[in-house]
C-alpha cells in the first residue's frame, strides 16, 4: 500500500484520519507536537514524528529527513491552530504570525516538498483540511478565516496544475467539529455550548469521507467537500475568550 503523510496527526480530524488510513493498510507518518499521543500512535503501528509546523522560514529539516527516499502517495496537511478567538484589533503580533505559518506557510511547504514526487510519478492524492470559516463570515475569527481561504485557493489552483498528471487534490471544508482544536483557548463550559445537543460532525466521520474520496475511481477527483453537522442550519458561532481577571 501506498505511503501516506498526515500532519497534525496527535488529536482530533488528523488523528482519525491517520488511524483509518492505517486501518485500510497505508503506512503511514503521522506528525504532530504531543509526544505521548504519537507513542500511542506508534504503538498501533503508525510511524511518527514529533514536529511542531510554526515556523515561517522554511521546512522543518526534521520533516525533510523523513521525506528523504519516501514516496508519498497520499498527504493530508491537516496541521493547523488557533488562537484565542475575539476581535482582530486586539490580537497580538505574535499570533497572527504563528497562525499563517502553521495553517497556511507550512501546508504550502510540505506540499512543495511531496507534490514533485506525485506529478512525476502520475499518481497521489492531496488533502487540505479547510473550515466553513474560509467561504462564509465569522466574527472572533478573522486571520483563522483569512488563513483556511488562501488554503482553499491554493488547494483549488493547485488542482489544476496538477490534473493533467493524474494527481488529484481535495479541500475537505468541515463545519463544527467536535475536537480539540479550542481546548486551550476556550473555557470548558464555552465549549459544552458549542457542541450541545450532540449535533457536531465527529472526526471519525471526516476521515470516513477521507477515505471514500480516496476509494474513488483514478479518473474522479472531489475538488471539495463540505462535512457539516445535518442540525447546522445556520453559521455557528464561536464566542469570544473571555478575558483574564
């Protein structure tokens, strides 16, 4: 089975989908910066490596080394964070630049690095994990959005360049998914309220589309999909951090 490369792998939509494509019989490496939740994922047998994809300057030499004489076949760049949701006049330098590299820089970069590969051989498969942020107007979430749009573009363009060699690209576009990413800047009761009614699209439900996307015939390629909770009928909200006292 082919090699496969999940990033952000150690929690949530990318952990899923790392184990169901390990389940279907890809070898797979799953990186990720929880060192306990990666030997977990090697103990079911998943290759990991402990990498943290915040930098802006360049690839991590890390990731490269791992890269070296490994055809990757299928790449999920789901690595991706936020900060503290609340008006953009108020956020720090800081964050804006740690969310563009590690949603946006880095998925650019570790695509240049595997996609020559894919185009040369004739064959892969490339997967952007996105957000309804990126097409639709969220407050508290400006530079998140700004970043999952450039991503969706680039994941849209990037199909066409690549297309005529037979390498195909989706972007999944998630809406509320219950995981992890708002564990450490939202309250614990700010997200039993988001995730009330156990109306939320779990990550196992991604990485079953993931893996459907995948088992389509050579010649169909789902440019995008949505995944959206049946019980969304409008844009969900994501309140504002509350500010220390």
């Amino acid at each position: 089975m082919p090699r496969a490369l999940v990033t952000g792998a150690t929690s949530g939509i990318g952990r899923a989908i790392a184990l169901a494509l390990h389940a279907a019989g890809h070898r797979v490496i799953a990186t990720g910066r929880n060192p306990a939740a990666l030997e977990e994922l090697a103990a079911q047998g998943l290759t990991p490596l402990a990498l943290d994809l915040s930098d802006p300057d360049g690839l991590p030499p890390a990731l490269a080394k791992a890269l070296a004489g490994e055809e990757v076949e299928i790449l999920v760049n789901n690595a991706g964070m936020v900060t503290a949701p609340g008006n953009f006049c108020t956020m720090a330098e800081a964050d804006i630049h740690r969310m563009v590299a590690t949603n946006l820089t880095q998925a650019l970069l570790v695509t240049h690095a595997v996609a020559p590969g894919m185009q040369a051989r004739g064959r892969g498969h490339v997967f952007f994990t996105g957000s309804v942020a990126a097409h639709t107007p969220y407050p508290n979430m400006a530079v998140y959005a700004a970043t999952k749009a450039a991503l969706g573009a680039f994941a849209q363009s990037l199909r066409l360049d690549l297309s005529a060699s037979g390498v195909r690209v989706t972007e999944i576009v998630a809406g509320r998914v219950e995981s992890p990413l708002y564990k450490d800047v939202l309250t614990a009761g700010a997200r039993a309220a988001m995730y009330a009614g156990q109306t939320a699209v779990q990550p196992e439900d991604v990485a079953a589309m993931v893996l459907a996307v995948l088992n389509l015939p050579a010649h169909v390629d789902v440019a995008r999909f949505d995944i959206l909770p049946t019980r969304q009928p409008v844009t969900p909200q994501v309140p504002a951090a509350e500010k220390s006292k």
